[in-house]
C-alpha cells in the first residue's frame, strides 16, 4: 500500500528545499546596506527575544549572542517543541562549533538546505552569516506551515495579507516592502480581527510614522507581539527590508490564527445548528398539520356516522345535497393536505438522512400510518353514509305511497261504511209487511255479499298500516289510530250484520212474496259495482318505479284490464235489462213501485255513473303510464352518457396509473429535467379535469333523477373518484422522490454522471420494473459496482451490514431512494458528532464546559440563545458558575435524544 502520507511529507518538504534554496541565494551585498542591516538586526532580535522569553532568557547581540550555540539550541528547542542534543559546556572554540553543528544539524533534519553557512563562521561571530541562519530558521518554523488556499510560504502569507485587508480604502499589499510604508496595512489587520482596538476611520494615509507607531504599540500591548521595527526606519527606507517585514507580518498571522480557527468552529457549530433548527420547524409544522387534519376527521367522522331518520324524501335529499357539498368542497383540499403531509415526511426524513440525523418520530397517534388509518376510517364512514342516504331515500318513498295508498283505501272504506251501522241497527221490519220483510231479508243478504266483497279492502287497509309499521313510518301512531278505528267498525257491522239477520229470519217465516227480479238485480249490481270500484280503485293507483321493464308491466296489465271491458260492459247491460225488466212487469201488471230497490241501495244511474267515470279514468291512466315510459326512456338515455363517460374516464385513468410507473422507472436527462417533466406531465394530467367535472354532472344528474342502477358500466363515481385521487398522489410521490434526488445530490455533492450510473445500475438488475431491488439483485448489482460481498464469510457479513443499512425494517427488497442514500454515503462526507464537539471545545478554550457569555460572543445571537437554552448545565469537577455542558448537547444532535 503507498504511504500518502509520507509522499505529501516529501513532496511538501522538496519545495520548501527549493523556496530555502532560493531564498538563502539572497544577494548578500544587500546587507551591505546599513538600513537594511539595521532593519534586520532589530527584526531578527526581537523575534529571536519573542521566543527565548518563554525559557527565561533573551539575547541584545545577535552575532554574538549565538556563537557559542547554546542559546541558539535553547531557540531551536523553544519554537519546535522538541529535544536536541545535550550541549558541550566548554568554553573552547571546538565545543561552541561542535554546539553550533548540532543546531545545524537539526535545522538540516527538518527539510532545510543549508548554503555557505558553517558553524565557524557563526561561532567568529560573521554578521552577514548569522543573519542568513535566523532569517532561514524563520522561514522554516514561521512561515513554511502558512497555508491558504493550497498555496503556502511567502505567498500564503502574502495571499492572506491580501484577503483580509481587501475591505479596506488606501490598503493594497503587492509585496512586503514598500506595500507597508504607510502603516495602513498593519492597522487593517488588527482591525480586521479586532476592531475594538483600532479607530480604523481616524488613521490618515499621509501620517505613516503615527500609522506605525500606533500598529506596533497595539500589537504590543493586546497582542504579545514585541515591537520589532521603529517606524522611522520604515519611513525613511526608500524600500523596506523584505525579510523584516516579512517576519514582523508572520507574528500577526500566528496571534490571529487561534481566532481563525475560532471562526472556523463558529461556522460549522452555525451550520449544524442552522440544519437543526430548520428540521425542527418542519417537525413542528408537520405535527401541526397531522393534528388539524386528524382533528377536522375526528370531527367529520360522527357526522358521517349519525343515522338520525328524516320524516320526509326532501328532507333526506337535503342530507344528501349536504354530502355532495362535503365531497365536492370540503374533502378535496384535506386530500391534498393530506398528501402534502406525507410529501412533509418523505423530505424531513431525507434531510435527516443527509445531515447523519436520527429519523423523524412524530408524536403518538401522529405517525403516516395512523393518518392514513383514520383516513381509511373517515372513507368507510362515507361509504356507509352514502348508503345508508340512498336507503333512506328508497324507504321513505316506499312509505309516502304506502300511506298515500292507505289513506286512500281508508277514505274510500270509511265512505262505504258512512250510515251503515244506523241502517243495520233500525227497526223498521217491525212494522213492514210481509212483503217488506222479505224485501228486507234480501237487502240484508245483499248487504251481506256487499259485506264479504269489502273484506278484502279492510284485509288490504290492515296489511298496509302493518307494513307501515314494519318501516317505520313516522306518522305511525295516526296511522294505526285509523286503521284500528275501521277494524273495531268492522268488527261491530259484523256484529249489528248478524244480529238483524237473526231478526229478518225470525219474521221471514210471516213474509212472503220477494220480488225476485230485484233481489236478482241485487245480487249482480252489488259484486259488479264493487268491481267497479275496485277498478276505479285501481286506476287512481299511485305508482313507482325504476326501469323500463317495470313500466313495461304495468302498461301490459291495464291493457289486459282494457280487454276486459267489453265483458264487463255486458254485464253492466245485463243488469241494466233486469231494472228495464221490472218497470215493464210493473208497468203491464199496474204495479205502483215505491221508487227504490228495496234489496240493494245500487241504482242504475250510480252504475251507469261509475261506469262513465271509470272509462273517463281509463284514458288518464294511459297517459300516466306513457308519461312514466317518457321518463325511464329519458333515464335510461342519462345512464347511457353516464356509462360513456365513465368508460371513458376509467381507461384513461388505467393508463395513465400504467404510464406513470413506466415514466417512474424510465426517466432519463438530468433530475431537473426529470422533475421539469413530471411537472409538465402533472399538469397535463390537472387538464384531464374537465372530464372528471363533467362524469361528476352526469352522476348529480342521475342522483337527482333517482336512479340507483346501471347495467351499461362497471364503473360507480365512488371507484373513479379513489382512483383519480390514486393516480395526482402517485404523481406527486414521484415529484418528490425526484426533488430528494436533487437534494441527495447537492447536500452530498454527487455529480449527475454519477446519478445517472446509479440509474442505469438500478435499473439494469430490476428486471420486474417493480422500482425496488430484492436481496440477490441488490448483491449482483453491488458486485458490479466493485464490492466484494461474494466471499463466503467475510462477503456474507459485509452484505449483511449494508442490507441493515436500505433495508432496516427487513422488508427483503431495497428502494431506488435507499440506494442513492447508501452511495452518497459511501462516497461523501458528513459532519460528526466529535467535530461539534472539537468545534465547541476551540470556542471554550479547550476546557471541558463552555458559558453563555462564550456562546453570545462567538455564535450569532439566534443561534447562541438556541445553544444555551438546550445545553444541560456542566457538572463536572472542573465547573465553573454558569458552566453549560457542549458535549452533550452535540451527542444529542446525532444520537436518539430529543432536542
């Protein structure tokens, strides 16, 4: 295996040898000049000075301070943190060579060329040398280790010169000479990083000599930077020394890089706070949408399920326009609320994924199961209601001719019973003659047989007030008063019926002489007229009903009824001639009438009258039945649109279900242009609208017509409308597994290629097109992407490993969604819970707990108050008084906690 490690070490340490060697090939008649002799001694010293203080010591002579080498190894071991050698003690020339050798020797170990410097020239004390040593030891340990933006050294410091003083008017560093002349670009820094201690604003660019004094003293006093430079040596240099200055800026860089890093911990603590909080917002704002649209079911669900019962069909058709209007206003935005929620879960859950987050559980009774079981409920209940509505409908119509029909038969009865129970309960045989009493036995067994005949009628009256009953009928208790009222009448003419039978009978004996053409005409009048009013009856019947074949049968029995007119009117004639009779005998035989019929109260005029009115009713009932012939012609032809319609309308939903899962698994282009197209696809699909609008008239139609079924279709309204509703949710899905895809992609930084590779791996090994992977798949189709799951022991676990990762419910198949999520992750990386806590710990100063004055001081303040008020007190045994605990906080955000 290569050391890459290693390699970057000596690829970085080759061009340090190479930017050493260039800089120690300085022209060294350069230091011949006294200005930048000066310049550099001064320089040098106190950078030298900086370092030794922090091991007791310091030098005021540079070339002579450092020629027996010890205080050059004592520098040396200070700024690198290591041990050298121990140094010879002698004060003999060999030992100060044999000490400065070894400090040689170790800058030479640290990467470092050395040229024309020797350890003698050092120890007999050569300026020009020893200068050369430090300036080459600065680079080394100063500014070698400067990196910004892949560029290192001279100009990684000179770029990080050039970024921070860019906000600021008259400062523009090219170089480190006569770029700093004017003190401007020292000010700039400090301001930059702390401009509490510099009136920036104040400073004037033709006042260089205040300018520097002012940089140097700050940086003196708040910075630990020792002052290095006067200003008047600046000043009066026509140009700078290089390597002063180059020194003196590399001290700004080291105090400011602890507050770079600051900085850098700051943002990526404002980061994971900034993907925290924004994926609590969609929590809250998913339980508060799953809590109004589990409460607006909660509360639609018992007015779905109330079965209180209406009185009359307007009454339930108003229930029934309500239900339209809940069906056609109200549900349709909470179906789209509802799909928006699960659309909220689907993205919330993916961000989570992405930013190494536990998953989303809502609160109880709130999860996407539950809403979509309630939602099944809230359907079963509207399902029931509609039922039960049409039902109702149904009954109440039943019950409306039901009682039209017994309060009919009821008039008609009581009108016939009108009188008789005077007439059955009078005395007047007592003083009739025998001719009359038996004129009164006939009667009375004519009324009798007018009696039987009625039986029926009161049977029917009886039945009908039971069925009433069985139905429910809201005005049952008037019905049963009336229908009781007849039979306890019945029951007493049947009484006073046998009672003034037994009286005639008991005088027939005395009574002679019966006109046998009336008790004739008699007996055939009273069956005949009560024929006649059954067929009248009968004609004045109220009807219902629900096809063409049932109309068919009515108009089929009163055209067999018309046939039997003819024979009736025979018989109507027939007695007729035996009244006609009658007056002849008593007109030839001078027999003085009292004028009526003594057997029977039918006279020939009333049968003639119920004759006319009868055919006068015959034509009426024509009309009627043709008129209801028209109407379930008319409907047939509304259930004929209707079935077209929905025909129509099934197929395209059919084929659009179809078409969309192949679009699903087929798409090809970048993801925004996927998504561009599904859209595109979605609002082809909306325009189809209009369609659904119109099968939605027909069916209002066909409900308001009352008719309840339809042999042309398979179809009802209800499997169209789920189906249309399956068809805009499955779109939208497939809108946001895209719109995931994209946010996969741009918070993991995954190229379209690769996308596209991980499509066409996809989809190579789902063979069914079902849109997921089962388990042997999903392993050739990771062989084909390089891993090594095919070893039978170490491949087995591998593969079972990654399977715990897309498929942690264990459902044995592996989504398009928890492919890429599983790829991103092979391939991208994410924050961690330690580098939060790293972060935090800069902050702190590397101490264990962190305060809210911390927190406001380097957070930005909405960020800093979310920190303190989730963050648990420390309570450690190094606390302080307001000490807040950052560690475990920072576990919490990507362990199962709940913030």
């Amino acid at each position: 295996m290569v050391d890459y490690h290693a390699a970057n070490n000596q690829s970085s340490t080759g061009g340090v040898q190479i930017y050493m060697e260039q800089e120690n090939d300085w022209d060294r008649d350069l230091l011949l000049d006294p200005a930048w002799e000066k310049q550099q001694r001064k320089t040098f010293t106190a950078w030298c000075n900086s370092h030794l203080r922090k091991s007791g010591t310091q030098i005021e002579n540079i070339e002579e301070d450092f020629r027996d080498g010890l205080k050059l190894m004592l520098l040396l071991e200070t700024i690198s943190g290591e041990r050298l050698p121990k140094p010879e003690r002698g004060k003999m020339r060999v030992h100060k060579i044999n000490n400065v050798n070894k400090a040689l020797d170790f800058i030479a170990s640290k990467g470092v060329k050395l040229v024309s410097i020797g350890a003698e020239e050092i120890v007999d004390g050569n300026a020009k040398m020893t200068l050369g040593m430090i300036w080459t030891i600065i680079l080394r340990f100063a500014i070698q280790d400067i990196s910004v933006e892949e560029t290192s050294a001279k100009e990684g410091l000179l770029l990080w010169c050039q970024r921070k003083t860019a906000p600021y008017k008259n400062v523009n560093v090219q170089n480190f000479h006569i770029s700093w002349k004017d003190g401007l670009a020292f000010n700039a820094l400090i301001h930059r990083h702390r401009p509490d201690l510099i009136d920036y604003d104040s400073l004037r660019k033709d006042d260089p000599v205040t300018n520097l004094n002012n940089a140097f003293e700050v940086a003196e006093k708040h910075l630990d930077i020792p002052k290095m430079l006067d200003a008047e040596d600046i000043v009066g240099t026509l140009r700078p020394d290089e390597k002063a200055i180059m020194t003196y800026v590399s001290c700004f860089y080291h105090a400011f890089s602890g507050a770079q890093k600051a900085e850098t911990a700051a943002n990526r603590i404002c980061k994971v706070l900034a993907v925290n909080q924004e994926n609590e917002q969609m929590m809250e704002d998913y339980e508060k949408l799953a809590s109004e649209l589990l409460e607006w079911i909660r509360r639609t669900i018992p007015w779905l399920e109330n079965r209180t019962q209406e009185k009359t069909v307007n009454d339930m058709q108003a229930k029934q326009e309500d239900f339209r209007d809940y069906r056609c206003v109200h549900k349709p935005p909470k179906v789209q609320e509802k799909c928006q929620l699960e659309i909220s879960f689907n993205t919330l859950q993916t961000k989570l994924r992405l930013s190494n987050r536990p998953a989303f559980m809502p609160s109880e009774g709130r999860m996407v199961s539950d809403i979509n079981g309630a939602w099944h409920t809230l359907e079963g209940a509207e399902k029931g209601y509609e039922e039960w509505i049409l039902s109702e409908i149904r009954r109440l119509e039943r019950l409306e001719h039901l009682a039209e029909k017994f309060h009919q038969k009821a008039a008609i009865h009581e009108s016939w019973t009108d009188g008789k129970e005077a007439m059955l309960t009078q005395k007047d045989y007592e003083t009739s003659t025998l001719s009359e009493v038996k004129a009164l036995l006939r009667k009375h067994e004519a009324f009798e047989s007018d009696l039987a005949a009625h039986q029926d009628r009161v049977e029917q009256i009886a039945a009908i007030a039971q069925e009433l009953n069985e139905l429910d009928y809201y005005d049952s208790a008037k019905v049963n008063a009336r229908c009781q009222k007849i039979c306890d009448q019945w029951d007493t003419l049947g009484a006073f019926t046998q009672s003034r039978k037994e009286s005639l009978e008991r005088t027939e004996k005395q009574l002679e002489s019966i006109d046998e053409l009336y008790l004739e005409y008699a007996k055939r009048a009273a069956p005949f007229n009560n024929w006649m009013e059954g067929a009248m009856e009968d004609l004045q019947d109220m009807f219902i009903v629900h096809n063409i074949e049932e109309i068919q049968g009515l108009i089929t029995a009163h055209e067999q009824f018309k046939s039997t007119l003819a024979e009736a009117n025979k018989e109507r004639e027939a007695i007729q001639a035996i009244q006609s009779e009658v007056q002849k005998i008593a007109q030839s035989n001078g027999i003085k009438l009292s004028g009526a019929n003594p057997y029977t109260t039918i006279t020939p005029e009333s049968i003639d009258s119920k004759w006319e009115k009868a055919m006068d009713m015959v034509p009426l009932r024509d009309t009627a039945l043709q008129d209801e012939l028209n109407k379930q012609n008319s409907n047939d032809t509304l259930r004929a649109k209707f079935a077209t319609q929905a025909n129509t309308v099934g197929a395209y939903i059919q084929a659009k279900m179809e078409e969309i899962g192949r679009i699903s698994i087929e798409m090809n282009g970048t993801l925004e242009d996927q998504l561009t197209n599904l859209k595109e696809y979605q609002k082809t699909i909306m325009s189809y609208m209009p369609e659904i609008n119109t099968l939605e008239g027909y069916h209002q139609l066909i409900q308001e017509a009352l008719i309840f079924d339809n042999q042309y279709t398979s179809y009802t309204m209800e499997h169209l409308r789920v189906g249309w509703e399956q068809l805009l949710t499955t779109i939208a899905r497939t809108i946001n597994e895209v719109e995931n895809q994209i946010l996969t992609r741009d918070a993991k930084g995954i190229t379209q290629e690769q996308l596209h590779e991980y499509r066409a791996s996809f989809n190579h090994f789902d063979k069914d097109h079902s849109g997921a992977l089962m388990a042997e798949e999903f392993k050739a189709c990771l062989i084909s992407l390089g891993y090594d799951v095919e070893n039978e022991k170490q491949g087995e676990s591998e593969f079972a490993r990654i399977m715990g990762i897309v498929d942690p419910n264990g459902s044995g198949a592996v989504t398009f969604q928890a492919f890429i999520d599983f790829m991103s992750r092979e391939t991208t990386d994410t924050d961690t819970a330690d580098q939060v806590i790293a972060s935090f710990k800069i902050l702190a100063a590397d101490k264990n707990f962190i305060t809210a004055e911390e927190l406001r001081r380097e957070l930005p303040p909405d960020q800093a108050e979310y920190c303190i008020a989730r963050m648990a007190p420390y309570t450690g045994a190094d606390a302080a008084p307001g000490a807040l605990d950052y560690m475990s906080f920072s576990t919490a955000l990507y362990g199962e906690s709940d913030l």
